[in-house]
C-alpha cells in the first residue's frame, strides 16, 4: 500500500496547509477510529495527548468529532510528553493512542502520531491500511452508537510516577543543581516536577509557553541559551528536551552539549557491566557517528543499525530482544522503561549515573572521539524529486568514490520536513566537507 501522508513519524507538516488542516485530522480520526474498532461493543477507547502548539486545540477537536464518529471513546489527556501518551494507552487499557505534536519543529507546523494498543508506535503497513481508509471514506457508526469524550485531569501526574519510578530508589538528586530546558513544550511541568521530588535544585528554561514559542531558540536543537545558564548558575548538569519530549541532549558542568550517541555509549557501557543490556547489543540508526561503532566493538558490543527514525530502532529491538537504542538526535529508547524515545527518563540515567559514581558530567559524557561528521540541509518544494537529478546523482557518485576507503555518505529526504539531509563523515575534513558542498550546489541547483 502507498503512504503519501504519513512520514517517518507520523503526518506532519505546516498547520492549516495540507495535509495538516482541520479536514483531514477528522479524516484520520475516523480513519483510525474504523480502523481500530472491529466490532460495536463499549470498551472501544483512545487516548490523546498533545504538546502546547496553538494549533493543538484544532486537532484535538477534529481528531475527537472524527474517533467519537465511529464509536470510539476519546479520553483528553491535555498537555504531556509523546512518550506519556504511549506509557497511558496500555495503563488506560485503550486501542489507539494519539500524539498531537511535530517535536523539534517550529510552532507553524504540527503532526499527528499513532500509537497501538501496546504502546508502541504503529508500524508502516498499519499506518498504510489507516491511509487507504482516509482515501476510500469511512462510514459513520448509527447514533446509538457514537462515542463519548471526556477530559482526564491527571494524566500528566501518571506520568510523573512512572518517570520516578525509573530512577534508582537507592539514590537521590540531592545536592545537583540542574538546569532543565522545557522547549516551552509538552513537558514544561512534568520534567521540573520530576526533577524537584528526586532531590534537584533546578533553573527552569523554556517553561512558559503561549502557543507560538515551543522550540523557539531553546530546548535539545537550540542549547545555547541552557548552556550559558548551566555556566552562569554554575549548575553541574543541563538538560535540554524538545518540544514533546521524546528527544534530549545533555549539557555538561561547562556547557559542552552531548549529544545522543555519546549518551548512548554511557548508557550501554554501564548497563553492560550491571548485565542489564540484553543481547550486548545497542540499536541506533545510519546516522549514528562511527566513533560510536567503534566504540562499542571496544567494549565487546555490537551496534546495530537501522533506517533514520525512532520507530524503527524500536522495531529493530523488538525483533531482536534488545533493550536500548536510539538517535544521535536525542531520542533514547529504553523499552524497560518506556515504548518509544523518552527525554525525561534519559536524563535520569544519566543523573542517576552521576549520583551513584559522584563523576562529573563531562567525564560521563565523552566517552569516545567523534569522526568528523557535516550535516547540511537544502530545503525543497515539496512535489519535486531533486535527487532524481542528473547532476545530482552525478555528484553523489563523484562523493562517493572520494571517499570511498576514507569515510562515509549518507543522503536522504527527511521523513518530517521537506529537506535534504547531506551528512559525510571522514578523518579528512577538508575532504569531508568538499564532498558535501558539492553535493549542496548541485542539490541546490536542482531545486
């Protein structure tokens, strides 16, 4: 089956433009509604949350007309963290979990992603299947049988619980000063709260959020404003989520951000050693740095790589029975504690590695030399097919055969903003980045 609307994570895209508009979140919702209730009985339910986007309030609306349509029960969860809606759709007991959120994206544009009834993100042919049914038109359910919305107010404190309930009980945060960036998003209240009842001093960044300000100049894709907090307020660890919270970065004592993989490379480490990392293998995908692999072939570990995307990583691990994975992004997956890529409960690994070895955060963050790595973005209309283009593939070809021996390309359309993504990595960074201009100019010229 095609997939023309749902991309690597979801639909996603600039609000009231397609296919972000109003219209066709109640499509999906009837879509998924139909989809997901096989039959006419009451237990029928879904649970949505969303991030603090203005445009929420539309979809969220759309969403419950179009569920409610078909029978199904809408449970409101209001403002939490993406990886809250996938721990309360099995707590809830629900079919179906929605997230109303576009991540790291700006406040213009806004997304939609599916959850089963296991908390996992839903994979390819579902979301396929839930597709074709937006294209054929479901047929509503008689009145008799139209669903019920209601709000839940607590859903944001379960959540809370379950992130505490992550962090070792044997340690506290007393004594850590932590500068914790919110993004003005989803986990603006959950994470200092979490942070607060384990014992943190906390400087809260990006907490105040008015619909228009989430991922603006802060949170895990725009550390400057926590890094010169941590180094102004001599705090020993910064913590920078984005705007749903399903990604982190790390900020060490001087400001110096980590980024996923090297919170990985901790992660895997210590777990190996405690003979908590099943199948002493860490899943991460292409664009994972080759420091990492070679770290991990160090420790006597493997990294397994996947295609770009959180939800394949979990695919990955759930077909191989690993335990962790992740994003050079930030997104971490820990399936003991959580379904899909949660910021907050990282963040605890990490501070509850401080706390238990009294290490700094810059001697836990550097765990291996980075290769060089690029990564440069050409934005394009959406439609066209710029690397379908002569010159395009020529220059591709021309990297690749540099590089070949020295290094590694990667190119790819993102699967949540109309761009091109050139990454190379080499020990040669003039090389390096000659390969990626080149490719840029002629991506660029194509465009």
């Amino acid at each position: 089956m095609s997939r023309n609307l749902f991309g690597t994570d979801g639909v996603r895209g600039t609000a009231n433009e397609f296919p972000m508009t109003a219209e066709m979140a109640l499509k999906l919702g009837e879509a998924a509604g139909r989809y997901f209730r096989r039959d006419h009985s009451a237990a029928h339910r879904v649970v949505i949350g969303k991030d603090t986007r203005l445009s929420g309030y539309m979809f969220e609306t759309a969403l419950t007309a179009g569920l409610t349509s078909t029978g199904m029960n809408v449970l409101l969860l209001g403002p939490v963290p993406t990886p809250a809606v996938g721990f309360l759709t099995t707590s809830m007991r629900a079919d179906l979990g929605i997230m109303i959120s576009a991540s790291h994206n700006p406040a213009s544009d806004n997304g939609i992603k599916f959850f089963g009834p296991d908390g996992f993100k839903l994979s390819d042919d579902a979301e396929a299947e839930i597709e074709a049914l937006v294209e054929t038109g479901v047929t509503p359910s008689q009145s008799q049988h139209i669903g019920r919305a209601r709000r839940i107010d607590d859903g944001r404190f379960r959540y809370v619980e379950r992130a505490k309930q992550s962090f070792p009980d044997t340690l506290t945060l007393n004594g850590l000063k932590v500068v914790i960036d919110c993004a003005n998003g989803a986990a603006y209240r959950t994470a200092p709260q979490v942070l607060w009842e384990l014992g943190a001093e906390t400087i809260e960044i990006g907490v105040s959020p008015d619909g228009l300000n989430i991922n603006d100049n802060c949170g895990s894709t725009h550390v400057a404003t926590a890094a010169a907090a941590v180094v102004e307020h001599g705090a020993h660890v910064g913590i920078c989520l984005d705007g749903d919270a399903d990604r982190v970065m790390i900020l060490e004592e001087n400001g110096k951000v980590a980024d996923g993989d090297q919170i990985m490379a901790l992660l895997a480490s210590r777990w190996a050693v405690n003979g908590r990392l099943k199948g002493g293998a860490l899943v991460a995908t292409v664009m994972s740095n080759l420091g990492l692999e070679r770290y991990m072939q160090g420790q006597g570990l493997t990294l397994e790589r996947t295609p770009v995307g959180d939800r394949y990583v979990v695919e990955r691990m759930r077909k191989g029975g690993w335990n962790l994975g992740g994003e050079q992004s930030g997104h971490i997956v820990m399936t003991d504690y959580a379904t899909t890529g949660d910021g907050l409960i990282a963040a605890l690994q990490f501070l509850a590695a401080m706390a238990e070895t009294g290490q700094p955060a810059s001697e836990l963050a550097q765990n291996f030399e980075t290769v060089p790595q690029l990564l440069k973005n050409v934005r394009y209309e959406k439609g066209s097919v710029p690397l379908e283009a002569d010159g395009v593939k020529a220059s591709i070809r021309y990297a690749e055969e540099r590089l070949q021996g020295n290094g590694r390309l990667l190119i790819r359309k993102s699967g949540t903003e109309p761009l091109i993504r050139v990454m190379a990595e080499s020990e040669d960074p003039v090389l390096m980045k000659m390969v990626v201009d080149s490719i840029v100019e002629a991506v660029e010229a194509a465009v």
